[in-house]
C-alpha cells in the first residue's frame, strides 16, 4: 500500500535570534495562555537546546518569549560569575563559546529555591545523568501542576529493582509526564546551524509530543514524534555501548566491512535488549534518528570511540581511567559506565549468552578480555538466526 | 517475548585452503551426489567469492571439491593468457593479486560452448551487470534442469515495462531459481579474511537458502538468509545511490550529523522504493548487513562516495565522466547510473515528491542541481511523518 505523503510546508522564516527588534516585538506576545519554558541544564547541549528553543519562542505565539536556564553557578578566571556572563554576553562563554543563545535566554543558578521552576509549565531536563536524582528531589513540591518536561539526557540508573530510565525516574519523583529527545546531534555543529534530525519520544499524549516538536524544530533541526519513549530514550543510552565496540575496530585496524558488522550487531542487540526490557518498543523506532543515524554519528566521531580507539591501540594495557583524564579534559565517558550497568542487567536476568557484543564491551573495558575479543566473541551470533531467525 | 536463541556452534576447523593434502583426500569424496560449483565472473568480488567457496567445498562432503570460475580471457602484458596464470599461480593476478584462490579453483574461458556449465548444478553469478542478459542468452538451453543460481550483482535493468531486478532476469532467461547474497562486502576485505557478514535473500526454497549459506560461511564471514530476495537484492543496488548522497555531504564538508542524516533519510527512501514496487518486502531486511551494515560501508569507503565528494569539492563544475576517468582506472560508477534508473522510475510511477532524496542526488548528477541541493531538498520530508507517520 502507498503510504500517504504530503509535501513538507515551510516553517515560515528561519527566526531572528537575538536581534533586538524580533525580541521587543514579540513581548507583545505575552498572555497568560503561553507557554513558559526552563531549560534545567547549561553545559554544550544544554546551551545548544536553550539556543534552538529561543528562536521559536520568538516566533510562536503559543510560548511566551523568555526561555530561562539554569546554571550551576561558576566563578570564572576574571573573577566574574558564569550567569552574569551568560546574562550580559548572550553566550555561554565556558560551554558553547562563540554561539550567541538569543537576548530572551535568561541564565538564573536557583535551583535551591526553585526560582528556575515556578512559573515554568514546560521543562527541559538535559544535564549529566547522574545529577538528575538529586535535581529532582530539590525540585519537589516546588513546580507547578500542569507541567510537562522533556529529557535530552543519555543514560539510565541501575537500582536493585531494575534499570530505571532518566524519564521514568524524572516522571515518578515529580509527579509529572516526561516525554525524551534523542538522535544523531553533535552539539557543536547544530550550534553553527548545519543540518540534522532528532526524535521525540512520546508514552501517550500526542498534543504534548507536538507541541515539543513545534518548540524544538527548525529549518535545520528537523524533529519526528514517535509514541515509544523507552526505544527512544533506550537507543541514546545503548549508543554508547556500540560506540566502545567501533572504537576497538578502528584501533585494531579492521577495515570498514568489520566495522559495519559490528555496528549493526550492536544495532541488533539494542533492539533486541530495548524489546526484552519494555515490551511496548517499536522496531520502527531504530529506523529513527536517535537509531540508526545517532549510532552511526556516535560511531564515526564522538569521544566514547574515539577513547576505546586508544584503550585498544595500546592493547587495553592503560586503562580507560587513564585515558580519560589524557584526552578528555576531566569529561567523563558514558559508555564505560552504561556497558557496566547493562551488563549487570544482562547478568541478572541470566541474559549473558544472548548478547554477545555488549557483554564483549564490558569485559573488555574492565581488563577481563583483550580488544581483539570483540570481533571473536560478537560472532557468536544466535545460531537460529542463520535463516531467518533474526530478532 | 524472549527470542528463542541458540549458541553458534563451531563451524568444524579452519578451512585448509590450497593445501593439496586436503584437496587430494576431498577428492575421495567425490561421487554423484555432489554439487558442482561454477562461478560466472573473475573480477575483484568475483575472485573472492571463488575462494570463499572453494575453501568450503574441500571441507563439505555434500559439494564437489572443484570449483569451476568463468574468465573473460585477456592477454597479460607478460603475453600469458589471464587463465593459464591462475591456473598455474592458483592466483588472479590481475584483480586479485596476492591472494591464493585454492588449487581447487579451475579458470576456464569457456562461456560460448558452455564448457564452464555443463556439469554444474549451482551457478553463481558475479559480472558487471550490465553483461548479465548477454551472458544469458549464451547460457540459455546448455545447463542441467536442476540448476540453482544465486546472483551477487549489484544493480538492475530498467525497461519499459518497469524495473528488472539481476534475479528476475536470471530466473526468466534461463527457467531457473535464483538466490542473491549482498552485504557489507569490500572484497579485498574479505579476500585477507577479515570478519565480515553477507545476507542471503531466497523466495521460496529455504533449503537451497542453506545451501548457498553453507557454501559461503566460513568463521570470518557469516551469512544469514531472509526471505525476502527483492529486499535484499535492492538494497544492494540502492545503496550506491545513497552512498553519492553521502560523498556530497563529505565534499561540502557538513560534519557527521549531517552526513547520519542523510544516511537514514537515504534508508528510509531505500525501504520505501523497495516496498513500493514489491509489497512482500520486509522492514527486518533493512537491519541485516545487506542494509544497514552495507550502507554504512559504502557511506564510510567504496567508490561512490569518493567521486561524490570530488564532485562536490569542483562545485558539480567537473561531470561525474570526467572525475570517473581521473580518479576509477577505467572503472565505471554503478551509482550514478542506478540513480539515473531510480528517477525513472519515480518519474514513471509520479513518485518524484515522495523521494527527494534519490530524486535530489540524480539531479545533482546531471547538472541540474548543485551539490548543495542535496541537504536543503532531502529535508523536504513527508509531513505526516513528524507525528508517528514515517513509513
């Protein structure tokens, strides 16, 4: 059957960040029925989101202009504190230099008294995974009742009961629905404007999910709504994972049919994982940007391979603690953790033997395996699968 | 539901490829009972093809240890013939040098009197595609009526009646069933056994499916089978299509996510064309390495790309013939070619605002478009797909 298409309508012109006219023209906008969006996050990506999402609050009439972000207060080298920079500057001069965010971005480091949160009806969560636990129990009590947030953040926490995803755990400690933004977006090159994608995960209500689309998307940031909030949020965590596995091919030297096929078994064992853990995720899903095309950006650049191309170059004689501290300037690698964590799942539920790759990963990063086990260790591939047994 | 998975089981020791200890006591095996295997075509994927499967007919009772491969004779500039070197050599010194075939391996230039047919009952296809009918027509009424096929050529005949798949062609010339094996294959990969995969895709007979798995896996090239033979055959030719998307992207240098991107609205196309035109074909085809995995590769090396990004650095300036002269040795690009068939296609069925992608790049070929059209025009996605409608 054809599927039904339209052509794609313009979104009207690209908006006019920062330009003081747009800004005062748009105040006018303001009534009680707007949207007041807080960004809780300031780091690349976070700037990046505020930066995205203020150049539509100027433009659309259903957000009310000022976008407010919260920043973890800093004392600069001159002596100056980080959002008084932000406020004066209109950049984020430690995080996202050089990128004007737009005059509405209004940087506030109150957390403690929720002075980010209480008029907010829209929050975007997209700080380091593990703070979020900690975020969210400042933040209780203290946001509005109609609020809805969204959650750029990759990882998931591993407790006794299970992994918890970062939506669910922001959901159950607020007591608020949370949608997820995911997909192949490198900060640094959304923030000069070139093209990409990203998809939205949604659990039920669909208006929420498009009202987030409509806030983030651009005329080169093309957003997608898909009712799979797990799948979504799982492939941006699982990324990381195949992102190590790339990253020992490439310091082993492999080729790139090598690397390809380790790819797509990692792509093969995040869906079949993501399906196992949440029986609602859709196979369509990993046809997404946070699939198919975040893994692929993740595998190509992205400092979670470039790492493990070290760790393998050197023969996993120096470890990724070590390397970390080299080359990534006190950043830490999601990867090395998130493999630990799935691995405990996997272990847990005595799953080991049905994914071969993510268990090879986490072995490897901990010194049990050496990094040419990765290709050895990946093939042994459910047997089922040689005719059409494939998940 | 959990997959039901199984271990991968040993495939038994390494092939012992070339040594004639083992061809002389395989050839105990031999009796009527065997297949015989001729491989029609020498070049590069060809050559090696004829070694994968020669290693696993020395190894495998139920084949015959000689595998016969059909030259197209040429005079080497020492004045040997092409086929009396390999013989001689066990090696293709012309597009596969270095490279021991197995002893087992018989060039034969015989295509006109069959000689290369007559007692074969398994016939794998690898020519340039553009040879393929004509090398049918010889074949035609001068093979054994058990004969099965298997085609590994990437690409397809448009004609008036609609597009024709390599397969379809075989099936119909010669009255015969045909398989195809596609994946992420840089032969020259292959050839020094690095670890890679392969789909097989069959219509009806999974037990010849086995077959050709048997005959082709060895530990460093696993092969899956789908049934799904026009899915796996058009990824394989589609691929090249997104593969000079991709060079484009390389060539106005638009960083990773860009180039992710347009990978996946490229796999989105690549599903959505192949569905079209054949509705049994599955989404699961486009995760096996004939999709996903061989996209990646090419995207990331192979030919295409390469001249896709000269073509772009020279501002479309120079034509697609003169860079394939400069940069190919007298190679020809399949993608250009099959972009060109694809528009036909589209413009045949009024699918061209349904694919901009492949109908962007074929423009972009010809001159009608700049290079830079490739981001601005693919972005052009079917609206419906920014809730949950992608196809």
């Amino acid at each position: 059957m054809a599927p039904a298409f339209e052509a794609h309508q313009s979104q009207g012109p690209p908006p006019q960040v920062g330009e003081q006219v747009a800004a005062s023209q748009n105040n006018l906008h303001f009534s009680n029925h707007e949207s007041k969006v807080t960004v809780v996050g300031s780091g690349n990506w976070g700037s990046v989101a505020a930066k995205l999402i203020a150049s539509n609050t100027l433009r659309l009439t259903s957000f009310h202009d000022e976008v407010r972000m919260w920043v973890f207060e800093e004392i600069l080298p001159s002596g100056e504190k980080l959002t008084d920079v932000i406020n004066s500057t209109n950049e984020n001069v430690k995080y996202l230099p050089g990128i004007k965010l737009g005059k509405n971005v209004v940087a506030d480091p109150d957390l403690e008294n929720a002075g980010i949160t209480k008029d907010a009806n829209m929050l975007v969560f997209v700080t380091p995974h593990q703070f979020m636990e900690g975020i969210c129990k400042k933040l209780v009590g203290k946001i509005k009742g109609d609020v809805e947030a969204i959650s750029l953040i990759k990882g998931m926490e591993v407790k006794m009961e299970g992994p918890c995803m970062i939506s669910t755990l922001i959901s159950q400690q607020l007591g608020i629905s949370c949608c997820v933004l995911m997909g192949a977006n490198i900060a640094n090159e959304i923030a000069v404007e070139k093209f990409s994608e990203a998809t939205v995960g949604y659990r039920e209500n669909r208006e929420s999910a498009e009202k987030w689309v409509q806030l983030f998307s651009t005329p080169y940031f093309l957003v997608t709504a898909v009712q799979d909030v797990e799948g979504v949020e799982l492939c941006g965590t699982l990324k990381n994972v195949v992102a190590l596995a790339a990253g020992f091919v490439d310091g082993l030297e492999m080729g790139n049919n090598t690397k390809a096929a380790i790819m797509r078994i990692g792509l093969r064992e995040m869906k079949a994982f993501s399906k196992l853990l949440f029986s609602s995720v859709k196979d369509t899903t990993f046809f997404e940007s946070c699939g198919v095309a975040d893994l692929i950006t993740t595998c190509l650049g992205g400092r979670n391979r470039k790492v493990a191309e070290a760790f393998a170059k050197n023969g996993g004689k120096r470890s990724f603690d070590e390397l970390e501290a080299e080359m990534l300037q006190g950043q830490k690698l999601q990867g090395v953790s998130t493999a630990r964590e799935v691995y405990e799942v996997l272990s847990h539920h005595g799953w080991l033997e049905l994914f071969p790759l993510f268990a090879t990963v986490h072995e490897i990063c901990i010194g049990r395996l050496p990094p040419s086990a990765i290709v050895e260790h990946s093939e042994r591939k459910p047997r089922l699968s040689l005719v059409d047994g494939s998940i």
